[in-house]
C-alpha cells in the first residue's frame, strides 16, 4: 500500500518539476496534476475502512523533554475531508485544462500540488507540529495563486494572507500552551487530556479553546473575519475559486471537528445556556450572524464572484450552527452539508468561471441573456442555485433540513428562524444571478462572440449536476460511507437510500423529488399549451414598447437586474455603513502610526532610554506569561 507520507512528497516532487521544467508546457503539467488527484482518489479508496493505519516517526531528541513522535494515521474525518479535496481537484482539472490560456496558468499548478501536500499532512497528520506545518503552507501557497503575480492583485492577495497569519500566530499560541501544559503534542492524546481538563478546570481550558476556535474560524470565514473571502475570490485564478469557495473555506471547519467540538461537547463544563455549554451556545449563534450578514452583504453585491463568496460565507456559518450544537445530528447535518457544499459551490464557480472564459466579465451588470449561449452552463448553474438555496431536489435541501432538524430538536426557535431568514435571502441573492447573468437582454457583443465552452470544460458541470441530483434524491449513497466518520461523535444512526431521520420527522427525498417534478410538469404543460396572441423581439417586450433614450438610462442600468432588489438594500443600508473593512482599515492605520513612532524611538540615537524602557516592559510582559 503507498504510503500517506509518499504521497506528500510526490506532490511536492511534481510541484518543483511543474514549476521548474514545465513553466512553458501547461498542457502537460495540468495532465500531471490530473494524473496525480486521480491517483490520491484511488490510494484514498484502497485506505477506506482501515482505520488502524498508521506511520510514525520519532523527534523527540530534537525537542528535549517534549514526546515527540509525529507521523501520519487514516481517521474518518481526515479520510472524507481528504478524498473530497482530492476528488474534486480531479474534477477541477479537467475545467482548468481547457481553462488555461493566460500567463497565470503556468504558476497555478505547482502551488496547488503544494496545496495539496499540505492538506494531506493536515488532515491524516497524528501531531500538532506537522499540522502547523501543513496550515502554513496552505496560506503561503494560496497568497501565490492568488496574487498571480500581478500588482493590482496584491491588496486583495496581503488581505487573504494577513488573516491566514493570524490564523497561523493563534494555531501555534495555543499549541505551544498545549506542549507546556500536557509534555506531548500527540492531537489524539491532547484531546483526551483536553476533555479532562475541560470538565475539571475548565477557565484553564478556556483560553486554549479560544484561540483554537478563533484560529479555525479565520480560516472558514466567518464574521467579522470574512473579509478576505470576498476579496480573495475576485482576484484568485477564474478556475482556482471552485477550491477556494467549495474546498480550503472548509479546512476551519475540518480543525474544529478534529479538536474543538470534540471536547466542548463531551467534556466542557463551563456556564450552560439552554443546555448549551456558554462557549458552545456563542460560536452557534456567531454561526447564525455570519450567515446573516453575508447573505445582507449579498443583495447588494454586482460581481459574480464576490457574491458567490458571500454564499460560501453563509454556508460556512450554516455548518458552524449546526456543529457546535454538539448533539448527533447537528454534527451528521452540518458534516453532509460541508460535503455538500464542496460539490455545489465548486460546481457554480466552475459556470462563473465558464463565463468569465468567454465574455471576460464578471460584472453582472454587463451581462445577460447567456442562456442562449451557454445552455449547459445556464444548466448547471440553475441546479447549482437550487441546491444552494436548500431547495429540493437538489443534495443542499437535504443537509439544510437536518440541520433545522437539530434546532427544533434543541428547541433554538430563534435560532431557527433566523437561520431560515438566510436561507430565504439565499434563494433571492441568488435568483437575481441567474437572472443578471443567462436571462433578460444579451448584450450585442455577447451576441456576436459568446458561444458554449468547450467540451472538456463541461466534463465536471455533468458530473457536478449529476451528483447534485443523484445526492439530493438519495442522500444515503453519502450518508452511509460516513456512518464510520459519525461513530466518532456518538452517532450510529442508520439511513436509507432516501429516507433521513431528524428529530421531529423523517424526510422521504424520493417521494418530494416526485412531487417536484409533477409539479414541473404540470407548470410546463399549462405554459405550452396556454394561448398566446404573437411573438414580439426581446427587445420590444423588454422596454415594453418604450424608447430607453427617454429615461435617461445608461448601459448599466438597461439590465434589467439593475437595483434589483432596491428595497431591501435601502432597508438594511443602516447596517452596511457599520462597514467592517473601515474598522480594519483604521485599526491598520493606528498600527503604522505606532509602527512608525516605535521605529523612530529605534533609529533615533537620541532616544535610546525609551528603548530600553520599551525592552524591560517587553520583558516584564513576557515574564507574567512564562
């Protein structure tokens, strides 16, 4: 069997020949990152079910008293959160080799196999010090690709990296607490430590828990960190954003999975609020804020990228309720809708990107009317939307029922409503996409250039659509696989192909995918066969027969998606000055006046006694923490 551990390093040895041999022949090494994801998915295949598989190596002499023994063994969460990184990049590769035709295809490449390395040696990793290695190189490899080696990418590109560094800095505090205070940085047996101490002395757990919690939650976006999503996806490579969106916004999730939720659920005993630990009940409803606000940035949102970003944000706050209510089926919802979402957000990126191949814009007022053109790709991105927004048949509907499952079943009303209030939003952010971008008035120019990417390019919107539906209507064909993975927070429920349990009824996916699409067919027979007078041009029914000179309307306003939901965004205009971006941008404008005061006080030889005042504080500080 090939090990975990070679097939990091292959990932790494074709990283360096891609980057240093094959700059010129991207072609070749698309096909290279192609033949490498479906090798992972096989090896990865061949390792289900032998969850005693492990790898080790011994350091301990290099650290002193710490025991210090990292290496490598195959968990459920690690194996699924790997075989969908894995999988998807294969899918992914495809879209990218027909995608590839700019300077930034040559270095997209080699930082993604490093990527990958690195999520393998996170998620399969047995020791804090190789996962700290793992998360760094996924900021630093990401920020390359990213910034794709332009300029006027790089603010956008410092935002992702500046909070993945923070991420970084918590991740190591909080590890170095837990090396200092347990002698082992074996995750396994610091958990099992951790849990103890949480019930025993939990104020001493607490700051460890903390800064963990924060630092995953940087990594998944969620509020007031999700800055960077929305900016990181308008500049990232078109054909990179279905892994930024579907894949690395998950790798939060997967830390607070593997550390955090294992032991606030079995073993916090803090304060309890509703029966929730106090520490559980804030991060559930932080989870509910995050979804909010992203879905009230969304309305007002005219870049397809960004908006799409926002989603992922939402999604990503869905999954935080859903798991830090600790209970069986807030954790089994909020794993299948992580899942899930990998698939349908990797999926709409890949029809955005599709777009953005041919008309170049990602500007959704200069868009419209691209389903003409673009029929499969309005086609995957119309199931795609469907099963964002949670709405049957599509496998988003599933995973959002079991998570309001687990609410009622907590009883969290408003939780619950407020959950259903994003949700809803989804669905008209989203509907206002679909419209800006393949319905209403084409443009000339689209009219004239646009046409249907190329085949390869299809080749993962089929599959993409194909297992949206196929998971939405039965659900079990995921379910099942991962009843190993929910074995390991308590769970041994057991489902059918298309029957879910929750806690106050069972859902029949089959029987509503039936319902469905009687209802499509009864709604498309009574449009056909319904009478009609003439056909008029789009253009004469459009204008409803008026001249837009008269109006005074620009280009941009001529599409029809055009302050397409006014109201609301007037409505919540109270809540969108209270912008978070100034409060970071004043913030990093008080930080370089005081950087710059700091340096003077350093540089000037007239000041050397505030120096050294400056040292013996620093020095007083870091004694109180030692």
């Amino acid at each position: 069997m090939i090990s975990i551990g070679t097939m990091i390093i292959l990932a790494v040895v074709l990283a360096l020949i891609t980057r240093v041999f094959l700059m010129k022949h991207k072609l070749l090494s698309w096909v290279l990152f192609s033949a490498y994801t479906a090798f992972s998915v096989f090896v990865l295949l061949k390792l289900y079910g032998n969850w005693n598989y492990f790898e080790t190596m011994n350091l301990s002499y290099l650290v002193g008293r710490i025991n210090m023994r990292p290496g490598f063994m195959n968990k459920p969460l690690g194996w699924f959160f790997s075989f969908f990184v894995m999988a998807m990049s294969f899918l992914n590769s495809f879209f990218s080799m027909g995608f590839s035709k700019s300077i930034h295809s040559r270095n997209i490449v080699p930082h993604w196999l490093m990527i990958l390395a690195a999520s393998l040696t996170v998620f399969f990793t047995k020791d804090w010090l190789l996962f700290i290695i793992g998360w760094e190189t996924l900021g630093w490899a990401s920020f390359f690709i990213i910034m794709g080696g332009k300029q006027k990418k790089y603010k956008d590109s410092m935002s992702y990296y500046f909070f993945s560094l923070v991420s970084g800095m918590l991740l190591i505090a909080a590890v170095w607490m837990i090396g200092i205070k347990f002698r082992t940085l074996n995750i396994h047996t610091t958990t099992r430590s951790m849990i103890i101490l949480a019930k025993n002395t939990p104020w001493q757990a607490f700051p460890i828990l903390l800064m963990l919690t924060l630092s995953f939650l940087i990594k998944s976006g969620a509020y007031p960190f999700h800055i960077w999503a929305p900016r990181a996806h308008k500049s990232a490579p078109a054909d990179f954003s279905p892994f930024i969106s579907g894949i690395m916004i998950k790798f939060g999730i997967f830390g607070l999975l593997l550390y955090v939720i294992p032991i606030v659920s079995k073993g916090y005993a803090g304060y309890s609020i509703f029966g929730m630990p106090v520490f559980a009940w804030v991060f559930s409803w932080l989870g509910i804020i995050t979804s909010a606000i992203a879905t009230v940035l969304a309305f007002s949102e005219n870049d397809a990228k960004r908006l799409m970003a926002y989603s992922s944000v939402a999604n990503a706050g869905y999954i935080i309720t859903a798991i830090f209510l600790g209970t069986a089926l807030g954790i089994k919802g909020g794993l299948l809708h992580a899942f899930n979402h990998m698939i349908f957000k990797a999926v709409i990126f890949m029809t955005i990107a599709a777009v953005v191949y041919r008309t170049g814009e990602t500007d959704m007022n200069k868009m419209g009317g691209l389903a003409y053109k673009m029929p499969i790709t309005f086609m995957t991105f119309l199931l795609g939307i469907i099963a964002a927004a949670g709405i049957a048949p599509m496998n988003g509907f599933v995973s959002k029922w079991m998570i309001y499952q687990a609410l009622l079943g907590q009883k969290h009303y408003f939780m619950t409503v407020a959950m259903f209030f994003a949700s809803t939003g989804a669905f008209l952010y989203l509907y206002r996409a679909l419209h800006a971008i393949f319905l209403g008035q084409i443009r000339e120019v689209h009219e004239r250039e646009v046409k249907e990417v190329p085949f390869l390019m299809q080749i993962p919107m089929w599959i993409g659509m194909i297992l949206m539906f196929g998971l939405g209507v039965f659900p079990g064909y995921l379910l099942r696989p991962m009843m190993p993975l929910m074995k390991t927070f308590g769970s041994s429920i057991s489902e059918s192909l298309n029957v879910v349990q929750g806690s106050v009824g069972s859902l029949n996916t089959l029987f509503s995918t039936v319902i469905f699409i009687l209802g499509v067919v009864i709604a498309a027979a009574i449009f056909f066969l319904s009478a009609k007078t003439h056909k008029t041009p789009m253009m004469d029914n459009y204008t409803s027969g008026e001249d837009p000179e008269e109006w005074n309307v620009t280009p941009n306003k001529y599409q029809f998606s055009y302050g397409f939901y006014e109201p609301i965004t007037k409505m919540f205009a109270w809540a969108l000055k209270r912008s978070v971006d100034k409060a970071y941008f004043k913030a990093s404008y008080i930080l370089k006046i005081i950087g710059r005061e700091i340096n003077m006080i350093f540089t000037d030889h007239n000041n050397w006694g505030y120096a050294a005042l400056l040292g013996l504080l620093a020095m007083i500080i870091g004694g109180l923490f030692l």
